[in-house]
C-alpha cells in the first residue's frame, strides 16, 4: 500500500517508547533496533499511537508547530515513509482498528 496524504496510518504495537528531554526513543520489538526521534517527530510519534489519517496529523503540524502546509506535508511523508520502511508503522484501512 502507497503512503500518501489521505492514507490512514498508525504506529506498531510491538515497540517500546520513551521520551527523554523532549525527544524520544523508541525499541522496536520486531528487529530489536533502537531508533531516535526529535521533538517534531515525537509530536507525530504520539500522533499515531491510534490510527490517524496523513492529512489529520499535517494540519496538527501546521497548528502546533506554525509551518507551512506544503514543506509540512512533504516532511510528514518522508517520516512516515522511513518509519514504515523501519516497520515501525503501518498503513490500515478507514474500516481497521489496530
């Protein structure tokens, strides 16, 4: 499945999370691979702990953080995409709940 701005996504359940100064580090149980995220990236981080759509967390970006909407999308996708790619998230239909 295609991750684009109307794609549902949410995180994966088998991970251990912990923020640390604003940032957070995540465990993902899969690979046993520690991964690190940055304050913008842990806002999308908590953002996907329950299925949400792409456009639903750019327009939160934009709110909270006072961005532009284009550069915001474009960023929110390529995290996600390299989350994905981690398996850290997946991409779940409108009718899923994970």
């Amino acid at each position: 499945m295609n991750l684009s701005i109307n794609s549902r996504v949410v995180a994966i359940r088998d991970h251990v999370s912990c923020e640390l100064e604003g940032e957070a580090v995540i465990l993902s149980l899969v690979d046993c691979v520690y991964y690190g995220l940055n304050e913008v990236a842990l806002a999308i981080w908590e953002l996907i702990q329950k299925p949400a759509f792409v456009w639903e967390i750019r327009d939160e970006m934009v709110r909270q953080f006072q961005v532009e909407s284009d550069s915001c999308e474009r960023d929110i996708l390529n995290l996600l995409g390299q989350l994905k790619d981690s398996s850290l998230l997946q991409i779940v239909s409108s009718s899923e709940e994970s």
